[in-house]
C-alpha cells in the first residue's frame, strides 16, 4: 500500500510499525480503537513448521515494535 502511495495513486492508511519511505509523511490517526490481528490457517489440516514458527514468533513479540516507535521519556516497561 506504501508503495501504490509512493507512486502517486493517493493516499493509504498503514500500522504504524510500517517504516514510511522517503518523500511521503505518516500522519498519526488518533480516536480510533485498538485493532486486533488474527492468524489463520486451514481448518482441515495443521500449519506446516515453518507456518508454525512464524505464529510462534509474531505471538512472542506481540507489541514489542511499539517499544522502538516511543520517544524515550513515553516507553513504557
């Protein structure tokens, strides 16, 4: 989406823990309520290792890119 902005095609709305490419400007949306992230995978058989893995690794960092988004002085523990 970033880059269909980039190329000129209007604008886009993005998580914020996307890194905004030069020549654009990342406008904070505030007011709007949290949103949740889901992993799916087919019901008729279990996800391969490596799908496995990826879930495994997005559930253990969780928040974790909003820690480097914060000015020093607003991070939390």
């Amino acid at each position: 989406m970033l880059r269909f902005a980039q190329l000129g095609f209007g604008l886009t709305v993005v998580n914020a823990c996307c890194r905004i490419p030069k020549g654009l400007v990342g406008i904070p949306l505030t007011g709007y309520p949290p949103l949740e992230y889901h992993v799916f995978h087919s019901a008729d058989r279990p996800p391969t290792e490596h799908v496995q893995r990826l879930v495994d690794a997005l559930l253990a960092q969780g928040d974790h890119w909003q820690a480097t988004l914060q000015p020093a002085s607003r991070k939390t523990p």
